[in-house]
C-alpha cells in the first residue's frame, strides 16, 4: 500500500466516522461513563453558591479537589503528622485523570495509563515508587520491580499496511528520512546540554533561553530548523497530541522539546544508543492494567473518611481566623461548610478561579490564559483475540498512522498468562486543537452521541483489525472536557510565579498540573506534596 493511498484510506475512514454512518457493524452495548459531568455543570452555572450551609464541620486542612495532586498532598500532609484533614472530591472515585476501571470483569484504565521511570528531578515521585515497592536498592544501584515494568514489545505502529516496531514510521521512507531523525536527534542532544529541561518544572528556573522557546509555536520553531519531513512531523504532532491533546501548531517550542529533552533524549533509529539494526523502544515505563489508578487507588486507600466523594466545591473564602469552604454533597443535596486554618486547592485554574472568593492576581492571572484539551477514552471489551496483519508482535501500545485517535493499548498485555482470551483495548481520542480537529473539540465532546464515537473507533481500528467490529461487545466512553491544560505559546511566561515555585497566597496553597502549564502525573503529585509539606 503506498502512502498516498493509505492517508487516502485513513481519510476516508475519519469521515465516515465523522458522518456518523453506522455502516455494517453489529449490535455492542455501552454508553458514556466515568464521569458525572451534570456536577460540574451544576457548580458552574452558580445555582449551588445561593444554598445555605445545612451543616457545619471543622478540620484543620481542608484539600478541594481528589486528582493526583489533591491525593499527593493528603500523603503529604500525613507524613507531616497532620490527620485532621478532609479532602472533597467532585466524583464518586478520586484520581482524576488518573482512575481506573472495569469492563465485564477485566481492569481498565478510565484516562492515563503510564508512568515512565522518574529521573533524579522527580525525587518525591521516586519516594513514592519506593515506599510503594516498586523500586529498592540493590548493591548501591536503584532497580525497578519488573512485573510493573511494560512487558516487550512495548510499541508499534500500522505504517504502510503493515506493523513496524516503534513508533518512528521507517518502512521504505527514503534516506532523506533518516537523515532528518538524526539531525532532530542532534539538536535535541545539542539543546538538553544549552539548558535545563527538567520533570517537575518546579525544579527549573524560567531562563531566557527557555522562555525564547516558550514563545514560538513548535511547528514554526521546527521550519525554522528546517525540519519539514513529514514522517518526522508526524510523528512530533503524534507525540504532542498525545502528551498535550493539541497539535505541533498549537504548543510552544518549549513543549515540543520538553517532550524529549526532559527525560532522555529523541535516539534516531541505527544510532549508537540504539544498536545498528535496532530501533529503540519508549524509555522505562510503569504501566498497569487500570493504568495510573494503580497508583491512586493506593494514595487513597489510607484516608478513610477523611475522603469525601461527590462533594461540589462551590466556595472558598478567606477569612481573618482561617478559611470556610462550602461543598454540596450529591448524597444529602445539602449544602456542607467547613472551617479550617488552612485550604489546599487542588483544583485545575478555571475551577477555582470562579469558587475561590476575591481569587488573587496569580489565580486571576492563570486561569485567564490557560486553555484545554478535551479527552476521550474508550474501553472496548473483546470476546476473543483479534487477528493481525503482517510485522511487528502485537504490543502494548498500538498506533495507526495518519488517524485522528492516538491507537490503543491492551489491558491484558501485563499478564503472565500467555492463553489467548477476550481482553479490553483502551482507545484514546485527544481533542485539542490539531490538523485533524480544527473545531470546538469540547462543544463534539458533549453533543456527540455515544455512537457517532463508537462508529470513529471501529472504523479507525478496522484498518489494521478488520475483525474487531465483530469481536467487540461493549464500549464505555469516558469523556473529559477540560483534560489537560495545553502549553500554548507564551503560557510560561504568562504564569509567573506558577512556573517556577509553589504558588501560597494567605491561607491558600494552590496545587494542581495546571501550574507547570501541562499535565502529567510528576508535575501534578510534586505540587500536591510540596502545598502538603508547606502546611504548618
């Protein structure tokens, strides 16, 4: 299949997708799940605020917001000897993006489903990995507990009709290709070495140099360079799309490069780091059948009662003693205050800009220029394994070239049983800003109907798989309006003081992704155990 008449297919599959035809596919049950967005809603259309407090509590901390980094500081402020605290969460489980789920019996994740093995930057998430288990020292040397390490093959990509290893599309692209994977691979060596790119952006400090890239759009930043090779862009707006839910055009040059210079580099295939014949597979990533809600479902277990699920956060003010916070409970439709010295706010910029009372500059200030991504995640139950077209084994991680979603990954590929049964494959479906969804992405998110999505995923992943139609018998969608925060140009320096340290103001510790700019689970637990620790 040549390249022209593969892109051709992939468009046709997108539209018809998009049509919402339903084409030839059976009958499969699902729906939407995962999220409550009618709570949301509620807090923002404002009807909420006007109730009166049916009851009042006191705590000392009250953290608002049960994601990763409200669930970091609950930790946080437990090693610190504080145990009187209430942490309100909007959902009937906390973790965020980060949950997890199940489809006929089989774990899932409900958003993100990795963690890749944190660098010396990262030393809070190190310690959580170690009080966890995952990672011990053995004779002087860290080493990682590999049942929670991704089993080979990690990753591969349907290219050309075919499956390759990795994600780099290399069958029969030309050497002019090549050439550019190893000159990206020089500049991303040449910049790592110019400045620090560093997970969490709280250990790095905004330099001039930073802050030239933070300014260009990545895809302006990469024709300056003279990287115009379209494999190589595809697979760059690939990567952005997938960390960032937006396109090369629309994130910064810094995001861009963050995406590789942060951790370990961009390796061209054929390179010394990769062996001659090789092509270099993701770098170290935990990974779990329900994806990162391993990990939040293990921070949340300690706290008892002190979680508090379907709690709407409608108000936050502070006062001259301490601070109150209102939550309508979903349970008892009443609305509960509660009185504490302190507040964590743990919620993305946009909420608490409008339920913080009086919000201060920096808050005001954040919320005004951070955009979103919306997501969408698709768990599709399989009864049986599918079959596979020629090439690379099938793996954990699975892409199709030139197609809307970012491919999927399966639930099963963890398990030491090796017997071929029914599994659930996880679909993701960023829609952030790109070439491929110019449109509102959010306004598609919640008028679209559950089948019109349904239709899109089987379409897209017929093209590698055409017996998946007939193989699936359930979809869960779980939609996210305000995913990710995407770190357009600019958005650094327009941050300030969210860049660069934790952001205190009064009684109020802010915490969330949203103020390193972007949204990955090390930014998201370090400034939720940073506000924690800053609580006296």
């Amino acid at each position: 299949m040549q390249r022209r008449d593969f892109l051709g297919v992939a468009g046709a599959a997108g539209a018809l997708a998009l049509a919402g035809c339903e084409a030839s596919f059976p009958a499969i049950e699902g729906g939407f799940t995962g999220t409550d967005m009618a709570r949301g809603h509620a807090m923002r259309d404002g009807g909420l605020k006007r109730q009166a407090p049916a009851t009042v509590k006191r705590t000392r901390v009250v953290i608002a917001g049960g994601g990763v980094a409200g669930l970091a500081a609950a930790r946080a402020l437990r090693l610190s000897g504080i145990e009187d605290f209430a942490l309100l969460e909007l959902e009937d489980t906390p973790g965020g993006n980060a949950r997890g789920g199940m489809v006929n019996g089989i774990a899932c994740p409900l958003g993100a489903h990795y963690l890749p093995v944190p660098n010396g930057d990262a030393r809070e998430v190190q310690d959580l990995l170690e009080e966890l288990g995952l990672r011990r020292r053995v004779a002087g040397r860290w080493e990682y507990d590999e049942r929670h390490l991704c089993h080979s093959p990690q990753e591969r990509l349907f290219f050309r009709g075919e499956w390759q290893d990795g994600l780099l599309p290399l069958h029969d692209v030309g050497e002019s290709t090549h050439a550019q994977y190893r000159k990206f691979a020089q500049r991303i060596d040449a910049l790592q070495h110019a400045a620090h790119f560093a997970i969490p952006t709280l250990r790095v400090d905004p330099t001039p140099e930073l802050l030239a890239l933070d300014a260009l759009p990545f895809e302006r930043w990469l024709d300056s360079e003279g990287f115009g090779d379209p494999q190589l862009r595809w697979y760059l707006d690939y990567c952005c799309r997938d960390d960032y839910g937006a396109g090369i055009e629309q994130v910064s040059a810094w995001a861009g490069i963050h995406y590789f210079a942060s951790r370990h580099g961009f390796h061209a295939p054929g390179s010394s780091s990769s062996g001659a014949d090789s092509t270099p597979e993701r770098d170290g990533v935990l990974t779990w059948p329900e994806g990162n809600g391993w990990l939040t479902q293990r921070l949340a277990a300690p706290l008892g009662d002190r979680l508090r699920t379907g709690q709407i956060v409608t108000r936050i003010a502070e006062l001259r003693g301490g601070v109150e916070v209102d939550a309508w409970d979903a349970a008892s439709k009443s609305l509960v205050r509660w009185q504490a010295e302190r507040c964590i706010v743990a919620l993305p910029v946009f909420i608490a800009a409008r339920v913080v009372e009086s919000p201060p500059p920096v808050l005001a200030n954040a919320a005004a220029h951070v955009r979103y991504a919306p997501w969408l995640v698709a768990n599709v139950h399989l009864r049986g394994p599918l079959a596979d077209r020629l090439g690379a084994a099938p793996s954990w991680d699975n892409v199709v070239f030139g197609t809307r979603g970012l491919g999927y990954v399966d639930a099963r590929h963890q398990t030491l049983d090796p017997t071929p049964r029914g599994t659930v494959i996880s679909w993701y479906r960023p829609l952030g800003p790109s070439r491929y969804d110019p449109a509102d992405g959010r306004r598609l998110l919640l008028e679209r109907p559950w089948a019109a999505w349904r239709d899109e995923l089987l379409t897209e992943l017929s093209l590698p798989h055409p017996d998946l139609p007939a193989l699936a018998t359930r979809i869960e969608i779980t939609r996210y309006g305000h995913a990710m925060a995407i770190p357009a140009p600019g958005l650094l320096a327009r941050m300030g003081a969210g860049y660069g340290g934790h952001v205190a103001v009064g009684r109020l510790s802010f915490a969330h992704a949203d103020w390193s700019g972007y949204s990955i689970f090390e930014e998201a637990f370090t400034r939720g155990h940073v506000a924690g620790m800053g609580v006296s």
